[in-house]
C-alpha cells in the first residue's frame, strides 16, 4: 500500500518522498490503532448492552442468559454471535425459551446487529424505538411474545431491513404509513394476532420485494389498496378476520408468483376475475368464506393445477359448480352457504370431476340450491375423505351404497333434502364414521340393524323421515353414541334396553312423535351439520 503511494514519486531517495513514505506508514499504523480502539470500545458497549438486556429479563428458566458474566467472552455467551473479523455482536437467537421480562433500549447500541431473533416467548411492554438505530438490522423475528403498545416507526430507519416479524403480540394502533417509504428491502412481514386498526397504507404498495404478507387476526379495515398490484414478488397474501372491505384490486389477480391467497372473515364484495386460474397459475391456497363475494365461480378455476385448498364458503355465489377435474391435488373443497346451483339437471356434474381429486379430504356443499341425484361414483371419490356435507341442497332419489367404499369417512351431513328409498345396510362399511345426518329427507324402511356396527359414531339424526320398524338393538354397541335424533318417523315397538343403557347418550335422545311404547323424555333437537372450514 505504502509502495505503491510512492510509486509517483519522481525520485524514491528523495527527501520528501521518504517524508511522505513515513507519514503514510504513521497514518496507517495510527488508523489501525484508532480502529482497533473504536473496535475495542465497541465490543464493550456490546458487553454492555447485553448486561442491560440481560438485566431486564425476569424468568429464564433454561439459563440461556442468566450464565452471561464476565468470565467468558460474551460473544461465547449463549445464543450471542460475533462477526468473525471485528468482534462485533451481529445475532442475537434467543427464541422458544420461556424466556419473560422486557426487552432492554440498549440493544440499540448494538450497531452491527443484523439479526435479533426472539420469538415465541413472553417479552412484554414496548418494543424500543432504539431499534431505529440497528442500520444494519436486517431480520427482526419478534412473533409471539407479549409485546404491547404501538410499533415504533423509528424501525423505518433501518433500511436494510428484509424481515420485519411481529406477529402473535398485542400491539395496537395504526401501521406507519412511512414504512412505504424506506424499508424497500422488505421480504416478509407478520403482524397477525395483533390488535392492529386502521387502514393498510397504500404505500405498503411499494414493497416490491415482499414474498410474504401476513396481517390475519387484527382490526384492519378500508380495502386493500391499489398499490397492491405493485407487489410483483408476492408469494402468500394473508389478511384474513379483519373488517376489510371494498373489492380486490384486479391487478392483484395480476400477480402471478401468488401461492397463498387468503382474506377469509371481512366484508370484501365484488366477483372473481373469469381467468382467475390462468393469472394464477401457482394458486394452492384461495381461501375467501365468509365476505360478500357474488357472482359466478370462473370455470378457469379448473387451471390451477396445484390448488390444494378453495374455500369460498359464505358468499353470494351463484350459477355453477366448476369442474376440478384440473386440480388434482385438491384436499379441501368448502362452498357451503352460497347460491350456487340453477335447480336443473346440470347441477352436479361438476361432482364427475372430483372423483379426479384423489386427495380430497373435505367436502362441503351444503346450504345451496344443487339439485339432481347423488351418482353411484361418489364410491370412486378419494378414499382420503373424511367430511362430506351436502346438507340443505334440493337432492332427491336414493343414498347410493357405494356410499360405503369411502372407508375412512368420519362425517357424512345429507340431512335436509328430497332423498329417499331405504338406508343403505352398506353404510355399516364406514368404519370410521362419527356423525351422520340424514335427518329431514324421506328415507323409509327399516333403520339397518348394520348401522351397529359404527362403533365410532358419536351422532346419529335421523329425525324426520318415513322410517318404520322398530329401532335396532345393535345401536347398543355404540358405546361412543352421546346424540342420537330419531323423532318424527314412523317408528314402533319397544326402545330396545341396549339402547336406554347407553351411559354415553348424554346429549340429545329424542324419539318423540313416533308410535314408541313407553314413556321418554321428549326433547327436541335441531342439530344441523353446517361444514366450516379449518383454514385461514
Ligand atoms: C459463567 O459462564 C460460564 C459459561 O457460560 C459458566 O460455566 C459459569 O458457571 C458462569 N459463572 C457464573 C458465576 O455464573
Ligand atoms: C415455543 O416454545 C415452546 C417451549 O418454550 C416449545 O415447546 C414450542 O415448540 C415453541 N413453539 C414454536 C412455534 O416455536
Ligand atoms: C446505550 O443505550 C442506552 C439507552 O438507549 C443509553 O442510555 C446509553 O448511554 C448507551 N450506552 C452506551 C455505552 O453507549
Ligand atoms: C407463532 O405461533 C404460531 C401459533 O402457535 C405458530 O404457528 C408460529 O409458527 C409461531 N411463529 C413463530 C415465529 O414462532
Ligand atoms: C425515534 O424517532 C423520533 C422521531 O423521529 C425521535 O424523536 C427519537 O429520538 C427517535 N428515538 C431514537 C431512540 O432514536
Ligand atoms: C385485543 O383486544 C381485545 C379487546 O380489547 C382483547 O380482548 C384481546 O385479548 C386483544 N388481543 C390481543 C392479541 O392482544
Ligand atoms: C411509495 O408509495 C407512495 C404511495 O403509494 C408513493 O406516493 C411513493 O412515491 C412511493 N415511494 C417510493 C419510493 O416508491
Ligand atoms: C368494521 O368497520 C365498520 C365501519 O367500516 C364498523 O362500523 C364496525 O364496527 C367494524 N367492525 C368491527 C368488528 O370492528
Ligand atoms: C393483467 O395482465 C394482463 C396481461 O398482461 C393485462 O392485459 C391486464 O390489463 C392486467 N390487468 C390489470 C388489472 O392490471
Ligand atoms: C384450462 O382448462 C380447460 C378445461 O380443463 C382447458 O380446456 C383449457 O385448455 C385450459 N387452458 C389452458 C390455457 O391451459
Ligand atoms: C380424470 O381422471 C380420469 C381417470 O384418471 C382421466 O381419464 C381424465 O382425463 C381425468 N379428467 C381430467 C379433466 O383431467
Ligand atoms: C355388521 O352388522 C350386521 C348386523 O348387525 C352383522 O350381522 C355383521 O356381522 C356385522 N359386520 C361386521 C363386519 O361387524
């Protein structure tokens, strides 16, 4: 470095060169002395602020921190990590250990900090605004601890910042708007579970690296902002139980890399875009129940090939089913309380197509106007599934028994249809079944002695069919039977003594208003089989 200062120098001997050879080596040794202080100084005010961290934490009960002393270097100390060169604290990884009290304002001297990881423990009170001065931070995973207060906006001043985790605490009030502005790097935010109010800033728009947006379980409301559609690396869009409303954005179906789309719980309105699955063609996750969606459901719903779960339960939807013969993958189909269906022959085609769904594992249809039969190949549907509603629909014609081939279906919801004809003994194949409602139907004949063989159900209705006979006294065997609904048929004779022992009927016998002998507690109930959907 010297030499090569000296290498202009038109005569190397010469006095003046030597001069300036000497002072540049000074100036030099002197620089990296003063480093070396700076650096020195810097390691204390590290030493120092992990003291203070330290000191604010109240209950540690795996000692990661309560063994931190002077004895050992601190970038030694557990869950504490040094840059290699200068010594400086870069990480900090303290999560998942029961670890309570509050977070100390002097980690904001820890300068060269890029990583503070803590979640999943029980700091609390305010996340310190001295964090504004970690320049170099660039991930924050504060998720599930017990924060409170609002979220410093001083964090805007760590621009390098690409994840920003603080999900699962109790902060309140409005998102910084000016987070828009400067934390351009961000790839990830979590703010669920908090009580966050206000509207999204449309300047989070400006995130054009964000991957991963998830603000479900707060207050929010307004509509998403038009900026949205700016977000070109967004992956998974989580805004779901808020009270947001307005409509999507269309541009946001523009945003091909999205995965995850997931706003269930809001009052959002509006219709889907016709070539939803052609937009988006990496969709696994559209989940939408429970807002004011209308319209119909887009037949290029069929293109998105990876779908694995579409909820868009609770909405105004009508017109028809769409196949799902493309979606082979699907685990989870939920419309349930929407309008869909047209009362006419074509209604259940679409049912054709899930026998390709050979994952499927919960399917609820209940609550809309499809009319028709049930076809013999819903005893090709997945084996996988375990729910099927298809409660409160204009069904009629019988209960096929192929039914029986589903082995490991635990609910099967047909209550409050035209169905009719006899139930099916082959219904004694569902090994697994729980609850099944075929209650408010026309079923006649005999209850299947069979149906003592589901020695897993739970609840049986069958209320409010044509059912004569008397009631069988294999239903004896099913010790797990806390429900059991039979009233308004056409039953007779006595109530078998292996069904009054049951220990485990608590809940609801109802047998009234058949031609039973004997004395009963009448009560009435009205159990309805309403399939809700598991994921947000
Ligand atoms: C100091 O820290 C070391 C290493 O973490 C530990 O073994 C030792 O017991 C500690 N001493 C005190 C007095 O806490
Ligand atoms: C949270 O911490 C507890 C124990 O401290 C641990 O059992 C649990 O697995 C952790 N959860 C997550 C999501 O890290
Ligand atoms: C560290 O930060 C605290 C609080 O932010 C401040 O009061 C203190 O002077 C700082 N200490 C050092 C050594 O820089
Ligand atoms: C926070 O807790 C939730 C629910 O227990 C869990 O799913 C999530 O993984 C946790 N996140 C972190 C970063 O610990
Ligand atoms: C945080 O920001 C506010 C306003 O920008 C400023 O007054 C305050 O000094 C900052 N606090 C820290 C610790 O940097
Ligand atoms: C949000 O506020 C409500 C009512 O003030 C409270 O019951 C709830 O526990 C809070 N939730 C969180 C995550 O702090
Ligand atoms: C950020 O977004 C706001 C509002 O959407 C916009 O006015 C501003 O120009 C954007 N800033 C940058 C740096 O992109
Ligand atoms: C949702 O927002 C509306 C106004 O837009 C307000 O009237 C309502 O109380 C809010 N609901 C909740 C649960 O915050
Ligand atoms: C979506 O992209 C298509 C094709 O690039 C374009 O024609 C259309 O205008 C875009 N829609 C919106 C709302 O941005
Ligand atoms: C979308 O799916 C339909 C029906 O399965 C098919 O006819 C059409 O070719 C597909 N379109 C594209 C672009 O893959
Ligand atoms: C559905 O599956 C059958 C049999 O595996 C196959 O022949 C048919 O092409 C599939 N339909 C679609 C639309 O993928
Ligand atoms: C099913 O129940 C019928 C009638 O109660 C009985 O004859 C038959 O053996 C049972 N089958 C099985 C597999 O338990």
């Amino acid at each position: 470095m010297a030499l090569l200062f000296c290498i202009p120098c038109p005569l190397p001997n010469h006095p003046i060169c030597v001069t300036l050879l000497l002072s540049i080596i000074w100036l030099l040794l002197g620089s990296t002395a003063a480093t070396g202080s700076s650096s020195r100084r810097g390691h204390e005010t590290d030493q120092l602020a992990l003291f203070a961290i330290k000191a604010k934490i109240t209950r540690d009960p795996f000692q990661a921190t309560s063994l931190w002393n002077r004895s050992v270097n601190h970038c030694r100390w557990y869950g504490v990590v040094c840059g290699r060169r200068h010594q400086r604290v870069i990480a900090l990884h303290l999560n998942s250990l029961q670890l309570a009290g509050y977070l100390s304002p002097h980690i904001g001297n820890m300068s060269f900090l890029r990583i503070i990881s803590i979640h999943n423990n029980s700091f609390g009170g305010q996340i310190p605004q001295e964090i504004g001065r970690l320049s170099r931070l660039q991930i924050m995973h504060l998720e599930n601890n017990s924060f409170t207060g609002e979220i410093p906006g001083n964090i805007s001043n760590c621009l390098r910042l690409m994840h920003l985790g603080l999900g699962g605490n109790g902060l309140v009030g409005k998102l910084p708007s000016h987070f828009g502005i400067s934390l351009l790097k961000l790839q990830g935010i979590t703010l669920y579970s908090n009580n966050l109010t206000g509207k999204i800033p449309s300047s989070f728009g400006n995130f054009s690296m964000l991957k991963i947006l998830n603000a479900k379980y707060n207050s929010f409301e307004g509509s998403i902002p038009n900026s949205f559609g700016h977000l070109k690396s967004l992956i998974h869009l989580q805004l779901g139980i808020n009270n947001l409303s307005g409509i999507i954005p269309p541009s946001i179906y523009n945003l091909s890399s999205i995965v995850t789309f997931s706003l269930p719980v809001n009052r959002i309105r509006g219709g889907l875009p016709r070539n939803l699955g052609l937009t988006l063609p990496n969709l696994q996750v559209f989940n939408i129940h429970t807002n004011q969606f209308s319209g119909i459901l887009p037949a290029s719903l069929s293109n998105a090939s990876n779908l694995l779960a579409l909820f868009v339960a609770r909405n105004k939807f009508t017109g028809d089913m769409p196949s799902l013969a493309g979606s082979p993958s699907l685990h989870e189909l939920a419309v349930h309380v929407n309008h869909l269906g047209n009362g006419d022959d074509n209604d259940l085609n679409f049912l054709y197509s899930i026998a390709n769904c050979s994952n499927l594992e919960y399917l609820s249809l209940s609550d809309n106007n499809f009319y028709g039969m049930l076809p013999k190949s819903i005893g090709n549907f997945s084996m996988n599934l375990r729910t099927i509603g298809l409660g409160r629909n204009q069904l009629f014609g019988s209960l096929p028994s192929e039914i029986g081939n589903l082995l490991i279906l635990e609910t099967l919801g047909l209550e409050t249809n035209l169905l009719t004809g006899s139930i099916p003994p082959a219904i004694s194949g569902l090994g697994n079944l729980r609850d099944l409602y075929l209650n408010s139907n026309n079923f006649s004949g005999e209850i299947p002695s069979s149906l003592g063989n589901l020695t897993l159900l739970d609840t049986l209705v069958l209320d409010s069919n044509s059912l004569q006979g008397s009631i069988p006294s294999s239903l004896g065997n099913c010790q797990q039977l806390s429900t059991l609904l039979l009233s308004e048929n056409n039953l007779g004779g006595a109530i078998p003594k292996e069904v009054m022992n049951l220990s485990s009927l608590s809940i609801i016998l109802a047998l009234s208003q058949n031609h039973l002998i004997g004395s009963l507690p009448l009560e009435v109930g009205s159990l309805s089989n309403l399939g809700y959907p598991r994921h947000l």
